[in-house]
C-alpha cells in the first residue's frame, strides 16, 4: 500500500526529530512528545516559537520544501540552545542525530526564542545566509512555479524554434512533487561536467502526486512532459537514441553487453527523465487518425498550427536555392537529392505556395507516405505485422482514459502494454493468447491514469506520439507560457521579433 506523501513525511520527520529528546525535555515538554508523528512537529514548532506562524504549517505538506523546512526547525531548535556558528547550523540540519545528544551531554541548556540574544553577524555571515536562502528559494521557484527551458531542436519548428528560450509554467496544470527528493541542484539528471553519471539518489521513491493548478490541461497547449521512452537509455546516447530502437535493432543481449558501443544501460525514474516539449493533440478518451498527414480527432479535422511544416521536394531549373532567398523565407532545414536540381525543405504550406510563384521552380511537392508504405518497427506500438502505419497514416487509435475499461486480445495487447506494465506498474505475461496481469488471467484492463496523444509541429522531423506512443499524466510537467529570449544561434544573433512571445 502506497502512504500518501502528506502522511508519510511527517513519519520520516520522526527519526530526526526523536534525536532531539532531551531538548524537548529542556524546554518542559515530556521527552517522549519527540517520538509521537505529527504531534512532535507541532512540539516542535512551539519550542522554537512557530507555532503560531501560518506559512510554517503551509510549506510543510511540500514535497522538497518541507526537507528544507525541517532543516530550519532543526537550525532554529540549536539557536535555542546558544548554537549560532556556522559549522553548528550545519551539524542541526545535517547530523541531527549526532549534535543534538552531543550539545546535551555537553550541558546546552534550551532558552525560550523570546529570552535570546542574538549575536551580530560579520559581512561575511551575512553573504553567506544570503547565498543559502537565494539557493533556497530559486530550488522552490523552479520546482513548483516555473522553470527555464531551452528548445534544443527543431521538431516544433516555426512554432517554436531552436535557440528560444521557455518560461515553462508549472501552476498552470499543478506542480508534481519529486519522485527522487534527494538530488543535485539546479541540474536534471546527470551532474555538471559529466554526461553520464546521475544526479540523483534512489534512496527514497515517492509516489505521483500532483497539487492542485489555475488550469486544466487543454487540446493543443504546448507542453513540456517527461519523455516516456526515456524510462531506459544508454548512457553513451541518453535520449539522443532510443533505447528501445537499438534493441529492436541489434538485439537485448548485445545492447546491454556491449558497453563499448552502447555503453551502461540506465533506468531513470519519471522526474528524471529528459523534458521534452510537443503539442497537445490527443486528450484521453479521444480516436485519433492520420489521414495522408492530416490529424482528425472523433472524425473531425484537427487544428493545424499556421507554421505547421512538412517535407516539401522543390524542383528548380538553377540548380537549388541560394542562401539570400533561404533566409528571406526563413528556411533553415533542408537536403540535397541525387538530381542537383531538386531539393526537400522543411517548410510551411503558405512558404510553398509562394515558393511555386517563383520563375525558376517548376514544382513543389509534399511528401505524404501512402497507407500500407514506408512502415518499419519504430512506429508506435512497433508491431507492423499488425499496424502497418507510417508517420502519415496512423490509426485509428483510441486512447487510454482513467477510469475507462478496455478489452485485451493477443492483437490489441501491443497498444496497451506499456501502460501496463511500465506506467501502472503491473506484472505483465502472456502464454499464447493468453494474458496475465499480476499473475492472474486478463480478459480485460481498466486504466488507473489518463494519457495524451504529443505531436511536434515540424510534422516529418518530430520524434513524438507516433514514435513512442501515449504520454501518462504523471510525466506531463508544464506548460510553455513565455519566450523570454531567443537567439538564432547559426547567424549569432537575437531574434527580437520572437521576444517576449506567449507560445500558441
């Protein structure tokens, strides 16, 4: 049985404060209140006198605040024992369980908060409390309210494009507590100056739990998510590759024993996974369907995005496109074909439309894979023997909503697996036809979460939903709420007209 996080913090905040017994006993409250959960922290907060103080109470019930909450009772508490050096402070919030009996032993006596002199802090004291509450309060800023992030590549191009620079709101939709609370920093899941080794202990693993947002997560918000096939990598190309791409490819066994072309095969929990950022399309419950590259949702046409872009072959009779012309339409992806006259671009429909105005173009062709065609195993659920579809024709496909029950088969089982077994965490074995869900037989599954369908808007260079499938609520982390810079990183120079924009 999984405690909820608000009853189970409290239960961890017992063993430090239990440490703490004798002080308890100073301040002429009976030593045993220490060992009691939930009560000792109201003891607690009294001795050092916060009780009375609202916002204490409030930051408690926060996942990450609340370590460092406890941190400064436990701070405040050695204060009351005339403890106020820094090596001190640090010795209360670190090692609770070795200063506090050890001050005891050594005759501290407690003092009531109001009867304390306080000495006066040297300058550098006062920088260095400084230092530590600015650290503080820009690790509650960025994991609850908002948080930097920077578009790495191209697959939400012209919407959003390489070199911007994202305010990502995390109220809008309710910020996640942390699965992995004890971790470095200000970095997201390996430590600076290396690629590989992680940022994060696995010694507690809390469960998902989301506070309450201003909004609920709406069709066609760019979002940024977690990415759910970045569950599992090789540290040699993080996310960069599939992991599951190089299995199908080359086999499990070699991937996870050929550490000198693959590397170390890491697990990463929800949190730290890579963000990822792509349009809402799909909400749960909705059957959605690629048609020759149009996206319908319950048979309606989806919106498309004014810059949404596609391949494009564009015939020329001068051999291409000159760079003068390529900047005027804002073209930045492209390849040469064999026939030096012809050229793909990644390009909107209106870019093409005036492309075709232009005497030296003959034609300009979208590139649309025709149903049945251009199928391969990477294709989302990468069973093409029995979904033959491409990146242009998808589907139907329903997706999976909290609540709602579906019937499993040896042929739909593909669709719904990984929501199974590494979304929801159940045991998942079949024996012919026959499937078995936490070691019974399944005729039928009903979700315990919703799911989203995520689409880029550069729709032939996005690794999105029709790659890796459904994105789980638990990984959802926030909404794209401002380009606050943005810096065409090709021509080094900023792109002021793109500045201070709310992505739509």
């Amino acid at each position: 049985m999984i405690i909820p996080f608000i009853l189970l913090v409290p239960l961890l905040f017992t063993i430090p404060i239990a440490f703490c017994y004798n002080q308890f006993k100073q301040a002429e409250q009976p030593g045993y209140y220490a060992f009691i959960p939930y009560f000792n922290i109201y003891v607690l907060l009294k001795i050092i006198g916060k009780h009375r103080k609202f916002w204490w109470w409030f930051f408690i019930v926060f996942p990450y605040i609340n370590i460092f909450m406890l941190f400064l009772m436990l701070i405040e508490l050695g204060k009351c024992c005339r403890k106020f050096k820094v090596w001190e402070e640090f010795m209360a919030a670190i090692l609770p369980y070795i200063f506090f009996p050890m001050i005891a032993r050594q005759g501290a006596k407690y003092t009531l908060p109001k009867d304390l002199v306080r000495p006066k802090k040297s300058g550098a004291r006062e920088w260095f409390d400084a230092i530590v509450f600015a650290v503080v309060a820009a690790l509650i800023i960025r994991t609850y309210i908002f948080e930097a992030f920077t578009i790495p590549s191209s697959s939400m191009e012209k919407s959003l494009c390489v070199g911007d620079y994202l305010i990502v709101s995390k109220i809008h939709y309710g910020p996640k507590g942390q699965n992995t609370p004890l971790s470095f920093p200000f970095v997201h899941n390996t430590l600076p100056f290396s690629k590989t080794k992680k940022s994060y202990l696995e010694w507690i693993k809390l469960p998902y739990h989301r506070y309450p947002g201003t909004s609920k997560i709406k069709r066609y918000d760019p979002i940024v998510f977690n990415y759910p096939g970045g569950d599992t990598v090789c540290d040699k190309f993080q996310s960069s590759v599939s992991y599951y791409d190089l299995v199908r490819e080359y086999g499990r066994e070699r991937v996870w024993n050929d550490s000198y072309n693959f590397g170390k095969v890491i697990a990463h929990p929800v949190d730290k996974r890579e963000n990822y950022i792509k349009r809402l399309i799909g909400m749960p419950g909705d059957t959605l369907q690629i048609i020759d590259g149009v996206v319908f949702i319950n048979g309606e046409k989806a919106f498309q995005p004014e810059n949404m872009q596609h391949n494009y072959t564009v015939a020329t009779t001068s051999g291409g496109l000159n760079k003068k012309l390529m900047d005027k339409y804002d073209i930045t992806e492209g390849y040469r074909t064999e026939d030096p006259n012809n050229i793909v671009l990644n390009i909107s429909e209106k870019v093409a439309n005036e492309l075709c105005q232009l005497p030296f173009i003959t034609s300009v062709t979208r590139h649309i894979a025709a149903a049945g065609t251009e199928t391969n195993s990477s294709i989302f659920p990468n069973r093409p023997d029995l979904y033959p579809w491409n990146v242009d024709n998808y589907g139907p496909i329903v997706l999976p909503k909290k609540g709602t029950t579906v019937t499993l088969t040896a042929s739909n089982l593909p669709l719904y697996e990984r929501v199974i077994h590494a979304y929801e965490l159940h045991e998942l074995k079949t024996e012919g036809n026959r499937i078995f869900i936490d070691g019974k037989e399944a005729s039928s599954y009903t979700f315990e979460m919703d799911y989203y369908w995520m689409m880029g808007d550069n729709r032939h260079n996005s690794a999105d939903s029709r790659y890796w499938g459904f994105v789980p609520e638990n990984h959802i982390v926030g909404k794209a709420a401002l380009i606050w810079l943005s810096i065409d990183k090709e021509k080094g120079k900023l792109r002021f007209n793109r500045m201070f924009r709310i992505p739509k």
